[in-house]
C-alpha cells in the first residue's frame, strides 16, 4: 500500500518478516495498526502472518503468537485464559478494533502520554515473556523488558505462565476504552496456603510502573485475614516506591495526575483486605 511518499508492506510470514527487517532498518513494525496514529515512512503490518496467529497451550504456560487478534483471545472464554488477561483485553477500544487488534500490537504498542498499554499490567504480573526475533537471532526475553528491544527485532510470540490465582483483580482506571492521560491500571494477584499468603503480585501502570519484588515479599507468609498493621505497612512501602517512580518521571518532564496516587493506595487497600 501506497500513500504519496509512505510505503506499508504486508508480510506472508515470519521469514518476511525478518528478511524486511534486514534490508530496511528504519521500518516500523505493526499488528493492526490500531494505535498508530501515523504511520511512518516505511511500516510493515504483522496482522495477516498466519504462523503468528498461532496460541499453543502446554502444561505450564500458554504460547501466543503476537498476530492472534484480541477478539480471538476474548471468544476463548474467561474459563481458558487468565482472568486478569481476559478482563483487561474486554476493556479494550470496541468489537470492531478487536478484530483487528493484535496481542503483541497492544503490549509493544505507544502513545502521546507515554502511558504503559493496557495488556502490560498483567502481563508484567504474570511474569510473562516474550520472544524477540532478529535477522539472526531469536531469545525469551520477560516483558518487563519491552524497552529495551535491540534494533531491527520484533516480538513474535508472548508466553504467560499458566497459573490458577485463588485471587485475581484487574482494574482500569479513567478514559473507558481509550487511553488517555488519565489512565491507569492496576492487578493484583494472589495465592494462599494454609490460611497464610503464599505468593503476590502488584502491577500498577500508567506513565510511572509499579512493579517491585521487596513489596510483594514484605507479607509473604503472613495470617490470613491480613491485619490492619499489615495492610498498613504493605501500603507504607507501596506509597514509598511510588513517591521515588514519580519523582523519577517528574525529572523527565512527564506529567501524572495527583488521583493516581490515592487510586493506587485505595486499589491496593481493597484488594489486601479481601484476601481471605
């Protein structure tokens, strides 16, 4: 496709693929092309590769190809995909856009509010990966690490670890649908044994990232109802790691509503005290 000086290529396959990557290094790699809100000179659209439209499930974790549309993953059923996963990608755009929007469009997707996209939250609790293709290699990298791409890769496939969580809460916070500079979101996810906690996850994103082992550890093994002191103190190092991320982003230029913090402290209040 062709529009006055910008060219759009339409790879068959996954050799396609790297083979454009390798002769054109400023392309820009794209799902659907649902975020985008311009394209750039040279772009090359990911969304019709059958082989990465491909979701294999294993024992321990679920292999998604990065063209797998979002409304695909939605007709699963909540039942076959992790909860927090299914809630968050209902909460994107509309029908139609999720028939055209990919999995790996969404999580390496950008835009004007350098705000995380909305599969990152969960997908970053859930200790996800992703596979990064070059002209010559190919390497599991965790989704944490989606900055970082080298030069000339795209993502080809997301691993999610298939684990059942006793508790599982995903929250999208301002614009419905759209993301905006008000938007947020937020999962939680936890396990118990024995009537102590056994594992948690926290993942707050919007243009900060809240994503820290010491504040999931501080009450591992802790009795379960957690007390007030304990909810206290989990909130106490909670608001400290966001009070640093902000001041980080702050020496950036990058702007975050003053609400984020409270909904942050109150999602992660709500979410200790139901642990049961």
């Amino acid at each position: 496709m062709q529009n006055k000086d910008k060219i759009s290529f339409y790879a068959k396959s996954t050799s396609d693929v790297l083979y454009h990557l390798k002769t054109a290094p400023q392309l820009g790699v794209y799902g659907g092309a649902t975020t985008a809100r311009e394209l750039p000179h040279l772009s090359l659209i990911l969304g019709n590769i059958k082989d990465l439209q491909v979701i294999d499930k294993h024992e321990r974790y679920i292999d998604f190809g990065c063209s797998v549309t979002l409304s695909s993953l939605l007709k699963l059923g909540r039942n076959n995909l992790p909860s927090v996963l299914y809630d968050a990608i209902a909460t994107i755009g509309t029908p139609f856009l999720r028939n055209v929007a990919t999995i790996g469009g969404n999580i390496c997707g950008t835009n004007q509010y350098q705000i995380k996209p909305t599969l990152y939250s969960p997908l970053a609790a859930m200790d996800a990966q992703i596979e990064v293709q070059t002209p010559t290699s190919a390497v599991w990298l965790p989704v944490t690490q989606l900055n970082t791409l080298p030069e000339n890769s795209f993502v080809s496939r997301i691993r999610i670890p298939n684990d059942e969580w006793e508790v599982a809460v995903f929250r999208r916070l301002g614009a419905p649908n759209e993301i905006w500079e008000n938007s947020a979101f937020f999962t939680f996810l936890a396990d118990t044994a024995k009537g102590t906690l056994a594992d948690i996850r926290i993942c707050f994103c919007s243009s900060l990232v809240i994503r820290n082992r010491d504040l999931e550890n501080i009450l591992l093994g802790a009795r379960l109802p957690l007390s007030e002191r304990a909810i206290g103190m989990l909130l106490e190092k909670a608001e400290e790691l966001y009070d640093i991320q902000l001041a980080n982003a702050e020496l950036t230029g990058v702007q975050v509503p003053e609400i984020q913090k409270d909904q942050f402290l109150n999602l992660l209040r709500y979410s200790a005290q139901h642990l049961m």
